[in-house]
C-alpha cells in the first residue's frame, strides 16, 4: 500500500524533479576541462544542499581532483550503497548540438518527450532518478527508506583519478551490504536488467625494432626483416581460424554460462541482425559456436585497437621501416588472470621474433572481469522490483565493455554491486544533443522506489 | 699511343675542367620548386653553350616543364647516346650545410680533396666527366669521338613527367646502338661497375573495410571482425617460413644468374656483414640460399612499406577500426610481368577476405626489372676499359633499386644501356653537405676517355 502511496507522489512531483534535474544540468561540470574546475565543485555543493535538504547528512570532500560528495542515512536492515557521478562529458563540437549543452530543457520529439542537454543521461538524469526516489519515499513516509550511502564522483569521465585512494582512505565508511550503480542502459532501450559481468581488460603497446634505421626498400629489401611483417605474422598469429585465442593457458578461468543465466539471456531475444546491420555487417565474426550475445558479454576477445608503421602519407615511399607499432587489447572474463595474461601474451611475442629484431612492450590497463556473486538477495530482490515497474522479465545481464567502479567495489571494499541503469542506446551519450528520456527518468524514478522497498525491506 | 695524349691531357687540365663543373654548380637548378625554373633554364642554356663550344650541335629543348638539352655529333661508326640530368634535390635543411649549397668549392678532407655542392655528384659532376672526355679529346685529336648524342633531362630529381613523352616524340633523333648513363656509383666506393640489371617496382594501397564506422571494441569486439587482423593476415600470408613469396606465378620470369656473372659478383668480395653491420642487424633475413648481394640485386621482394589503422595516439583507445591500411611493393627481377602480379596480389587479397569485408586497391608504379643484353660488344670493351682505368675487375652488377631511365631506353627505344658512374658511398646525394671526389671526377673524365676510344673504335 505504502509502495503504492510513493508511486502516485513520484507521479504527481514529476514536473518538480524534472525542474530539479535541470538545474543541476545546468552547472558545466566538465571534469577534463580545468577551466571548468568551478562548475564541478559548484555541482558537488548543490548535491550537498539537494541531499542534507532530505535528511542526508552530506559532505563535501576534497580530493587532489574534483570533490567527493558523500551521503549517509542511517536507519535498520541492510545497507546499500549508491554510485553515481555528477561530472559531464565536454561538449565540442558545439556546432552539431542544435541547443545550447548547458541550456537543458524538455523537447517534445517524435518519440516522446526528452530531457535535452549535456549530462541528462550520462550521468546526472541517472543519479537523480535514485535521489528522486527517496525523496519521494521521505514525503510519503515522514523518513528516508534505510541505511543508505550515497557515493557520487566528480571524475568519472576524465579517468577516476582519486577513486582507489578515496575508497582506501574511507573504506570503513563506504563498505556497504552492497553497491548500487546507475550508469547503464535498458536493454535494448526496453528491457530492464542487471548487469552482473563486466569484462575485464588488459592492454599492450608493442614496438618492434629491426634495423637502427629505416632503410630504402631497393637497398635493403629483401636482406633485412621488416618489423611490420614480423609483427603482422605475430598478429595473424594470436587466432586460430576458428576465432579462438591461441595464447596458451588463455581460456584458464573462463567459465560458462549457467543454465538459468542462459535461459534469461535467450529469453531478451536479442536481434543480432540488427545489432549487425546497424554497423553494415551481415554475420558474426568471432567464436563459431557462441551467439553474438554470449561473445560480447561472457566470453574473452583479442583485438588490435591500433596499427602504424612505415610510410602511411600520400602516394608512395619505398621505405623499409625500422620500427613496427601495435596496440593489442584483451577484454577477459570470468576469474582470468590480466597478469597471467600479460605474460603469455609477451613470451608468445618474444618466442615469434626473428634474429635481428626486438620487441618493447607497454602495458595500459590491467582490470579482471567483474562477475557478481547473484545469491545475495538483494540481486533476485531487484530483478522482481524491476520486472515488476516494467511489465517485461528482468534479466541479470553481461556487459561487453568494463565498467572499472564496479570492479573497484569488488577489490578495494569487497562489495558485489548491481548496475541499473535506465539509459537508452540513442541517448547520445558523449556526443553531441545527449538527451535522457522522460520516461526513463519518471520510470527510473518509480523502479529504484520498487527496488528500495523490496531490499530495504 | 693516342689514347696516352688524351690522357695527360686529362691530368694537365683538370683545374679547368673543376673550375667548369664548379661554375656549373653554382647555378641554383632545383626542379621541384617553381621558384628556380630559370635557373633550370640557365643551367641548360650554359650546357647548350658549353657543348657548342666543343663542336656539339646542340640545343635546348622545350618541353612542359624544364627543358631537355639534346647535341650531336656526325662520325664514323657506332652511335653511343649519354644520358644524364643538370636538375639538382632541394637543399633543405639548410643549417645542416657547413657552406652554401650554392656556393661550391673544393675542400681538403681526412679522405682528399672533394668538390662540395649540391649537385657536384647528382649529377652535374657525373655529366661533365663524359663532357671533359670528350673535350680532351677533341684537344688532342681535332675532332670529337664519333658519333656521340648527349640527352640532358632537367626533370631527374622530380620525375621526370617530360622524359618519355619526349623520347617518343624524338624516337628517331634519340635511338642510338646503345646508351651510356652516368648516375650510378663504384661499387663499394672502389670498384669499376656497369650495372647491366635493375629491379622493377610495382606497389599497391589497399584499404581493408569491415564495419561502416569505427565500432568500440567492448561493445562489438569478439563479434565483427577486425580489418587490421584482416590485413595481418594477408601480409603474414605473403611470405612462407623460408622467405619465399606465395603468390601464384610470382617467380615466373625469375631467371638465374650465369656462372659468368655468379663469379664476377663473387669477385666483388662485398663485405656482407658490414653492409647489415651498418644498420645494426648481424644476419641476412631473406630467402636461406641466396647470398645479400644475390638478393638485392638478382632476387624479388615484397615489402611492405607502410600500415595503419585504429587508434595511434597517446595512451589507449579500444576502438574496433572500420578499416586498415597498407602500402605494399614489389621488387621485380628478370622478366617478371608486374601486372601479371599486380593481377595476382589482387586475387590473392580478395580471397582472404573474409564476410562482410571488403577491399579497395590503389596502383603506384608498375616498372619491369631491366635486364641488358650484355652480347653487345660495348658491354665488354667498356668493362676491359673500366678494369684499365682503376687497376680492378670491373664487373656486371645489378641495382637493388628503380632507375627508370633505363627502362625507357629499352622500352620506348629499344637500346640497352650501360650504367656505369664514379659516386661513392659517402656522397651524400640528397643530403646536406653534398660532394663528389676529386678522384671520382678525374678518374671518371679519364674512364670515359678510354671507354670511348675502345666503344668508338
């Protein structure tokens, strides 16, 4: 009944929060960008007064970067904690935007209504959905739902510098029954769901070197190896053909898919040809016997992010290169080791070189696969709540790229974490005209309000 | 004993016959750059002049871009063309020279004395040791050789656009019994050598195109194939593990070496390890049973001279590229058909290709090997002369490189050519500081001296 009475409010407040969230997208918070350096702090405190205004004791907290905000309730039963970020993506090329980015406001578009500016999805529309929800919870019931933390970073999008070390330094205070994330996306843009496996990455620049210096191609070809094609052979090398990675002891800790995860994942019937011909491709082109969805989100790939050497200008030049370059990344999954990984990677490259050329390697990245442990209640607890909002089965999902927060939660606070988001695939995060749609906020609003009440219990 | 006369007479005048090729020098005739067109055009007016004064018939010839200088002379006999260019490369970076480019003169070093300037050795300073020779010889005879032309381009060091347009249009003034160029250097800066074979060249640019746009490689990776691994492949494909080349028909044209020429380059006694010592490599990487010499100058390559795609900057970036790039050439010997293996390399490529993956090619150059029909009694007397001259075998080499003049001489004008030229290794040619050896250029004016008098008989 309760649930009902905080439903109806959300309902009826939606303009207000609708209102509020534009005020907030209103503040530039690009993080990358120091001139902007104000305007992220300036977001930090309207999170403060927003939160302290429903009863959150909220601070403010310096980092070396952009500032921390951090929110307690205290209250009985399980305790959650909510991540978000209030900083933005910059906006060139402002051209292509049709308003101004900081200007937001609510457009009416053929499908539907939308909240049009810089941050309305990514992330600011998204934390506020949960921020909303308690409010609404706090008109309704005269209190806040719990024991709540909220966790909101001012860094996400210029690479989280301060986050490992802010979690370390306040680990006691941030260590929760369990982490909620809102920075995803519907399925689909219509199915809710719960990412429960992010993929790991690990990423490796390798040099190879032949002669101390370019050669002509009429001199020296021919005599001298040419480190492209050495590193051209390591390349073609790294798969078999049928598209699995031949690096030894690679495939250690990769697990399948339980049945029931499988079943759920079949149930999103998820339209590969369409995610294909979105991008002019008619078939999948990896693991023969894997569907595209079980590839991007459970199993571990190889690619080549970049290549370059020699002469790549305008017309021809016979030269013989004296340095060949790749970036190679690895997204792994399941308990697969980066470091192991690294390694087999390097000793395989090393073991291809032939006499008279050399390798250098540079390693970026180095994040294993998050994979949630789904029998704490509170997993099954919101896959219902949701399900229940969205008149479709919530799924527990996998994402193909790595999403390091929740990783972070894992190894520094030894929380698992639920990612629910609300985002749909044309919000244009990162890009020009991002907007976040009305029903995602109003509906994202309504579902943590379900969520809460089923795990707060 | 008339051939002792021409040459004291060499020796006695070689101060003047500097002091000519230093006032040549002094003409700044770049033919790149627009700015210097008339000195081009005063660089053939001086050679016009130059050459009359000896009892040439000769003339500037116009042609869209700089001119051409044509003379003859009338006699008895065979009728020798010499061809060589009074354009010079740009002189950039300037700072790099220890004195005007443009401001020649002869300088003492640890290795003789060298006559400094752009130009002094490509090649203003080769051309004039065939125009002292005959000056000298008219001195001591009255009269010329014989039946000389000389074919003077001013396009060389920009490529040549008038050079075959204009020997077609001038095919019956040109054809001569045989062709003498002087562009070409001692073999290792001191042994006599007429290169009687030279690579062709054939390059391609293809593009690899997989998805219609760049794709990130945590949403799509493992499922749409990565052009770079495409074009990893095809490269890697290219060679087998002994260094040979795959494609189909590839060697047909090969021809081997005669036993006469095996033991002329065996002679040469060329110090392999110095040659890959030089740029740092210890061991020669090509095909197993060839010698470096026999490869570079005798066997076909494929290089691959340049590749790109993806993300090349700073730091990492996991895009999944929509396309890949190479520039690949070939080498070409004997009588490889470069488009029979342009027409190969395609077929080749596209049958690597795989679903949803296309290519685009891009042809540059397509130059057959140019092999002399050494049978021609010149070939010998002129190598007989040479071995006089410099107290050393002079043998029949080959040139790892293009020189495209001598392709022309064959194919437009159906004559072989001799290349024979007294550059030595450290003449930096294309380079800063610029010279040419006092002894190159009296030991050469002295060459051609006794190889007319063998040629002309």
């Amino acid at each position: 009944m309760s649930l009902d009475a905080v439903l109806a409010r959300i309902d009826e407040t939606l303009p207000q929060a609708t209102d509020r969230l534009i005020d907030l997208l209103r503040i530039p918070s690009i993080s990358t960008d120091p001139a902007f350096k104000a305007d992220c702090d300036r977001a930090a405190d309207w999170l403060v007064a927003e939160l302290e205004s429903l009863g959150f004791e909220a601070s403010k907290r310096p980092t070396p970067g952009h500032p921390m905000v951090v929110a307690h309730a205290a209250g009985e039963g399980p305790h959650v904690l909510f991540y978000g970020h209030y900083d933005v993506q910059p906006v060139d090329p402002l051209n292509l935007w049709h308003r101004d980015p900081f200007d937001p406001a609510i457009e009416e578009t053929p499908k539907g209504q939308v909240i049009r500016g810089r941050g309305a999805s990514d992330d600011k529309g998204q934390l506020m959905t949960f921020i909303e929800a308690c409010r609404a919870w706090k008109d309704v019931h005269g209190a806040l739902p719990g024991r709540i933390t909220l966790f909101l970073e001012g860094e996400e999008e210029s690479g989280s510098p301060s986050l490992v070390p802010f979690m370390k330094e306040n680990a006691a205070e941030l260590t929760a029954d369990i982490a909620l994330i809102c920075d995803t996306g519907l399925f689909e843009s219509k199915s809710p769901a719960i990412v429960t496996m992010l993929r790991g990455l690990m990423g490796e620049e390798l040099t190879i070197r032949g002669a101390d210096k370019d050669l002509h191609s009429g001199m020296y070809g021919g005599v001298a190896m040419n480190p492209i094609r050495v590193l051209a052979r390591i390349i073609a090398g790294l798969h078999d053909d049928t598209g699995r990675i031949t690096l030894p002891g690679f495939y250690d800790g990769v697990t399948e898919l339980s049945d029931e995860i499988r079943a759920q994942w079949q149930n999103l019937a998820f339209d590969h040809a369409r995610f294909l011909g979105d991008v002019g491709l008619s078939e999948p082109a990896g693991e023969q016997d894997r569907t595209p969805l079980e590839m991007i989100w459970s199993r571990p790939t190889c690619e080549v992010n970049g290549i370059w050497g020699g002469y790549t200008g305008d017309g021809f030049k016979t030269v013989l290169p004296s340095e060949a370059h790749a970036k190679i990344s690895f997204r792994l999954v399941g308990q697969q080791d980066p470091n192991a990984i690294r390694e087999a990677f390097r000793a395989y490259v090393e073991a291809q070189l032939p006499t008279d050329c050399e390798v250098e390697f540079h390693g970026h990245g180095n994040s294993a696969a998050g994979q949630m442990q789904i029998d704490h209640p509170a997993f099954e607890q919101a896959r219902q709540a949701l399900s229940e909002e969205w008149g479709l089965a919530a799924a527990y999902v996998g994402c193909g790229g790595s999403i390091p927060i929740a990783g972070y939660f894992k190894t520094v606070l030894g929380m698992d974490a639920m990612l629910i988001g609300f985002g749909k695939d044309d919000d244009q995060i990162h890009s020009p005209n991002e907007k976040y749609d009305v029903e995602s906020f109003h509906k994202g609003i309504r579902s943590w309000a379900r969520v809460l009440e089923k795990v707060m219990g």
